[in-house]
C-alpha cells in the first residue's frame, strides 16, 4: 500500500496517520462522486465479509464430531476432520495409505525444488523420470513385499496432483517438438504439426476425454487394454501439449530474424540454432502465457470426474453423497475449492517472480 | 558438410546423406510412414473390434427412433423422434446457452475491467479479489458447487424466493415475467430490425456526406433514437399493450412466464461468472495497451472528449481486444460441454446418451468434434478477416 502514496505527501514530516489518511484521500474519496463509490464498495465487502466470516468461523461448529453440528447456524468442519483422508486418498486401501502420503510429498516436494533455478539442469529431469518410476512403484506396488494395488484405486488429491505433474512434465516437451514442427520448412512434418494443434485446440477437453475412455479401448489390438489413469492422462498431455506449443510458436515467432540469420552466419546446425540461440529467448518471453496454460491443466484435470476417474472433486461428490453429510455439500466444495485455489494462487504468484526473474538485467 | 565439396565428390551417396534437401525428403518420408502405419494399424483394429463385438458402423442409426426424453428443447422433439433429431437438440441447446453466456459474461466483464482501472483503490480491490476467487477454481467445481447450492439450498416450489414481483426463485428454477401473447410485439421486433437497417444506412450516408462536404452528422444519436424510437412508436401504435404473462402458482409447480430450469440456470451462472473474469483482463489490458499521449494529442487537436473515445481510444482498444474475446467466447461454448456432469442436455451430453445406446462411440464422438471443429473454424476465419480489416496499414 505504501506505494500508492504519491509524491506530494510529506515523506518525512508526516506521521503513519497523516499519510494513511492522505492515502484515504486521494484513493478513495477524491471527489463525490468517487466518495460515493467508496461508501457503496465499503458497504458490499462488509455484507460479503461479515456473511463468509460468520458461516465459515463466528458461527460454525469446530468440533470433531457431527453431533454438535445441529447447533450451530454456519458451517460444520466436522465434515474435514472425518473425511480428509478419502479427500486425501480416495479409495486407497486404509492401511496402506502411507503409500500416497509419500506420493504427495514427492511431487510436492519435486515441485518446489524445481522451482529454484539452481537447480535448473538436465539432471532435473532425468530426476523426473526416476521419480516417477519410483512413485509408480510405491503406488502401484506389486514388487519389494508392497501390496498390489490397482490404479481403479487410486484417487483423492493424490491422483490430481499426479494427473496435473505428469500432464505437465510431458506436455511441456510435446509441446517444444509440434511448435518447432510446425514452424518447420518441411512441409509435411508442418501438415501434421498444424492438424495436431488444431484438432486438439477446437475440441473441448471433455470430448478428448470421452474419446481416451470410450473410443480408444477400440483402437487396440484383442486382448490388449491400457490402463483407464494412462489414457485420460495421455488425453490430458495431448490436449494441452497443443495449446502450449501455441504458446511457444507465439514466443519463436517473436525473435528478431536477425537472431536467427546471425546463427546461421556462424554456422551453427539446426539443433544448435534452436537450443542455444532461439529457445533461450523464446521461451523467457512466454513465461506468463505457459504458467497459465499449466493452471488451466491443474484446473481440468477435474474434469476426469466425468469418465468416472476418482480425483478430489469425484471424492468429495461421492463424500458429500453420503446421507450422513449430505447437508455438508457447501463445505465439501469450498474446502476442496480453497486446496485447489492456493495451488494456482501460487503458479500464478511464481510465474510474475520467475518473470521477473528471468528479465533481470535484460534492459539496458 | 558442403556437398560441393572435393573430398565428397568422390564418395557420392554420403555426399547426398549430408544433403539438406535430400535429408529433408528422408525425414518426411520416415514421419508420413510412421504416421500412415500407425492410422492403417488402428484403423483395421477398430474394424475388427467392431465386428467382434457386432456393432454397427456407419451413421444409419440416426434415423432410428432416438425413445429417449430430452428435458429442455428449442425444438419439438419427443422420445419417438429419431436420432438426428436427438442431437440437433443438442446442437441447438449449446447454442442458446453459449449464445446468453457470451451476452451476459461480456456484460459483466467489461464492467469488471473497467473497474480494474478505476481511479478508486476499492474499486480495484474488488475487481482484483473477484478474478483470483473465480479464476482460480475449476468450471466443474464451480458447476457442481452453483447445482447443490440451487437444488438443495433453494426452497421448494410453495415457498419460493421473490426477489423482484413477478419472479420467483426455486429449487426448480427460475421463473420470470414474460409480455404476454399479442401480435404487437412480433412487429415491435420487426421494427426493431428495421431501424437497426436504417441506422447502418444513415451512418453510411452520413459518412459520405461528411467526405464530399466536411459536414458532420450526428449520425450516432440520429441512429439510436432510430432504434429504439422505431419500436416504441409501433408499441404506441398497437394501442400500447402492457398486459405480461406472470408465472403463478398453481398446483405444484408455477405456470406461464419463462422457466429457466436449474440445469440451464446453473450452467449460465457458471459459465458466465466464470468467463467473466478472462473477458474483465482482456477488457483491462485493451484499456491500458492505448498510450495516454494518444488521448492527451487528440484533446489538445481540440476534440470533444466524447469523439476523443469513439475515434481514438476506442478504435486502438478494439484492435488488442476483439481477438482474445473471440477465444473467450470459443472457451465459452467449449465449456459448455461440461454441462454433461449436471445433466443440461447439450450436444455432448446427448452424443453420450446416444454413444451408451447405440454402442457406436467413434460415430458419437465423430459428430460432437465435429461441430466443435466447425464453430471453431468459422470463428478463426471470421478472425483472419477480422484482423486483416483492422490491421495497420503501414507506409
């Protein structure tokens, strides 16, 4: 806030209280008009605010148990505390839900170490790779004395959180190899590039979906089946794969001629050209638009609710469709909607730091 | 590398190995092989699959008798109706609910954008805390969170809210106030359309005299009062019918006015609170992208601040505008199709319905991606126009 004050407010001699109220002067009641406004904006946050305060926190029953939930007029958090491990879980069985928690903890954790970019190398993602594996082991199980646990049961935050990383770790590389083909001078490699790209931007998501678990069982050979998880995933890649080398292509095309005539002038291949020359560039000036096509991923991943996967939002319906809890609908959906808000909250917040980041001593 | 080079004369088939174009002719080959087997392989699956299993092929069934119910319909349609039918209801479903989406949604967003600029911090704050709340949690979420909250928090039919006299909200909808039946207002409509013709007509006068003369016309104020003056007068002339048609009670459900159910209700909530928070930082962005210096030259040209927004700001606004609300509107009637969860039935909903029925999944998904496809088409080509019209014509 204290940026707002402008210049002609007394930076020295004024007190905390006189700078505020210059503040409130010039913000917020410059004019009648603008006083009028103020009070009508001031008047709407205190009706929301008192109303989402006192449902969620003056008038709501914290206790652990649903039974002191009929005296209270706001919400009943009873409905966390007895179901966040099949919010957390899904249908994983009980005694092994250790398994998961060390899932989320892994991706949580592979998530916030490559956000530093000291570690930025291909080493990451090799790190990647071998994570996954050793995920899917400790999932799935099978092997090393684990139980074998079908993907069917696998579900809760867990299986969104593995849906939303995995779509992107290979989304993001899919997406380099159609935009770098379709800005190709191949001409057949651009035709397949640009079909992809456009067939996949022109459907809905829901549509891929219903083709990855209705049609594509068809397409195998007899006797063959792929996992239900793997093609709603592999849906999910190829869907956003296409938005994002739009992305991509955009920032390419943004790159002065003269960068690439200047590599070509020293002789450099084309694969030299694009990774040391072109993509450095390219890609810093599409952080923002990539960051928001990797949230628009987290939030769809949702939709696997609909080919009957069992995701959070699937097990909070499926919770809140127990008649035990059947009037806790509100506060099903707005806690699942708080875990997925600080999730893209803070992809969104990352991605102005890492913008920020990244133009650091661009200009002159 | 260089082909022309001595060494690689001698040695003619590496020399052409290290030739860019041959080397370009042999990826490609490779790729359309690799792609051509891959589409034959699963092609000859699927029809072995599909003959295993018995099922049809081809889109015969769509003449066949559909004997499903369809809940809401633009159209007449019942469960006798074929297939075909079935799903041009659903085509046109998406149609009426994308179409209000993307009325309502750039009503709001635009206001929202317009208070992200505003000088008034509040102001901001609200525009601002609204886009994080609503950007940042699933459509569906949002869907399923609106349909409980409409089903089951909204009273019963006998106890129904009514917020403004003549509607009426209910856990079965919502119910408003329509004109009641009477010929004047067909031909209120007509007039209507009329004066719209008339006003483009007057503008292109108006700016034909203004080239030949200098002379200026107000051809927007002319032009409005043509619009709305022209179906009032027929209003007027038809003896100014005021009589409307309001939903009332009657047994146990509310007869007469406008029912919106709670599935198309829902739907058009979600997705235009939802939308309106892109189309509110699409607004906001057009404002800003216009430099000040362009409204500070045109002031001190000595225009009217009114024609310093209608022939400078506005004009440049559009132009970063116009094409990310195109894609807003795209999404829109995208996410429509996630009424499927709730039970609107729209075109991917009654494909689902169709493809369970019928067992013939790769002709359902054809059709709906197809439509997709179409609309997607027609609105990218309207763009190209769009922005060749609009774009810069640079000395």
């Amino acid at each position: 806030m204290t940026t707002m004050i402008p210049s002609q407010a007394r930076p020295t001699g004024g007190s905390t209280m006189r700078r505020s109220v210059s503040w409130l002067k010039t913000n917020l009641f410059s004019s009648p008009t603008n006083t009028v406004i103020s009070l009508i904006c001031i008047y709407i946050l205190w009706e929301i605010l008192s109303a989402v305060v006192g449902w969620a926190i003056v008038n709501a029953s914290f206790s652990a148990s649903k039974e002191f939930c009929g005296d209270v007029s706001g919400a009943c958090w009873a409905f966390v505390h007895d179901n966040y491990r099949f919010l957390l879980f899904g249908t994983y069985p009980l005694d092994e839900q250790w398994r998961p928690l060390i899932a989320i903890f892994m991706l949580v954790g592979g998530i916030l170490i490559s956000m530093n970019r000291r570690f930025w190398s291909p080493w990451l993602a090799v790190a990647w790779i071998v994570g996954f594996v050793v995920m899917y082991i400790i999932l799935g199980g099978g092997i090393l004395g684990l139980e074998r646990v079908s993907s069917t049961n696998w579900g809760g935050l867990t299986l969104t959180l593995i849906l939303a990383v995995v779509g992107i770790a290979f989304a993001a590389p899919l997406a380099l190899i159609l935009a770098l083909g379709r800005r190709s001078e191949m001409p057949f490699v651009r035709v397949i590039c640009v079909v992809f790209i456009e067939v996949f931007r022109g459907v809905p998501l829901i549509s891929v979906l219903f083709m990855a678990s209705l049609m594509f069982p068809l397409f195998l050979p007899d006797g063959v089946s792929i996992d239900k998880l793997l093609r709603a995933q592999v849906g999910i890649i190829f869907f956003q794969a296409a938005y994002l080398a739009e992305v991509f292509r955009g920032g390419m095309q943004a790159i002065p001629s003269g960068q690439y005539e200047a590599a070509d002038a020293l002789g450099l291949s084309y694969w030299q050209k694009m990774s040391k020359i072109i993509l450095p560039q390219a890609l810093r000036l599409v952080i923002p638009p990539t960051m928001s096509t990797f949230i628009s991923l987290f939030k769809d991943t949702s939709l696997v609710t609909i080919i009957g996967l069992f995701d959070l939002l699937a097990a909070t319906k499926a919770a809140i469709n127990d008649p035990t809890w059947r009037q806790q609908y509100i506060e099903g959906y707005v806690f699942i909607a708080l875990i997925y808000f600080c999730f893209c909250f803070f992809m969104s917040r990352y991605a102005l730091y890492l913008d920020r980041e990244m133009h650091k001593g661009m200009s002159h | 590398m260089d082909s022309k080079h001595p060494s690689d004369a001698s040695r003619p088939l590496m020399a052409l190995l290290y030739d860019k174009t041959v080397r370009s002719i042999i990826y490609q080959v490779l790729v359309f092989g690799g792609v051509f087997f891959l589409g034959w392989y699963l092609v000859s699956n699927v029809q072995t699959n599909l003959d295993e299993q018995n099922i049809a092929t081809g889109f015969g069934f769509l003449d066949r008798e559909a004997s499903f119910g369809i809940s809401e319909s633009v159209i007449a349609y019942s469960p006798e109706s074929n297939y075909g039918r079935a799903l041009l209801v659903g085509i046109l479903n998406t149609i009426k609910v994308s179409l209000t989406g993307i009325i309502l949604a750039s009503i709001i967003g635009t206001l929202i954008g317009i208070g992200l600029v505003s000088k008034n911090w509040l102001v901001r704050f609200i525009g601002k805390t609204y886009i994080d709340v609503f950007r940042n949690v699933p459509l569906l979420l949002q869907l399923f969170f609106w349909y409980a909250l409409i089903t089951n928090g909204l009273p019963g039919v006998r106890q129904a809210l009514n917020p403004l006299p003549g509607t009426f909200l209910t856990n079965r909808g919502l119910y408003l106030p329509i004109p009641a039946d009477n010929p004047a207002w067909f031909w209120v409509f007509i007039a209507f359309i009329v004066g719209i013709i008339g006003a483009f007509v007057l503008r292109k006068w108006s700016f034909k005299r203004l080239e030949a003369t200098g002379q200026v016309f107000p051809h927007l104020s002319v032009g409005l009062g043509i619009v709305v003056g022209l179906p009032i007068l027929t209003w007027l002339l038809f003896g100014a019918p005021i009589e409307m048609n309001v939903p009332a009670l009657q047994g146990f459900n509310f007869q007469g006015g406008l029912n919106m159910s709670p599935e198309f209700f829902t739907l058009l909530l979600g997705l235009t609170v939802y939308t309106a928070t892109y189309i509110a930082e699409v607004v906001r962005s057009g404002i800003q992208s216009v430099p000040k210096g362009q409204s500070e030259a045109s002031t001190s040209l000595g225009l009217k601040p009114s024609w310093t927004m209608r022939l400078i700001v506005l004009p440049q606004a559009l132009r970063v505008i116009i094409p990310p609300l195109t894609n807003q509107y795209l999404n829109l009637t995208k996410n429509s199709s996630l009424a499927v969860a709730i039970g609107y039935p729209e075109l991917v909903s009654i494909s689902n319905t169709t493809m369970n029925q019928t067992g013939q999944a790769v002709e359902g998904v054809a059709i709906f991606m197809t439509v997709y496809l179409g609309i997607s088409l027609l609105i990218s080509l309207f763009m190209n126009w769009y922005n060749k019209r609009m774009a810069l014509v640079e000395r």
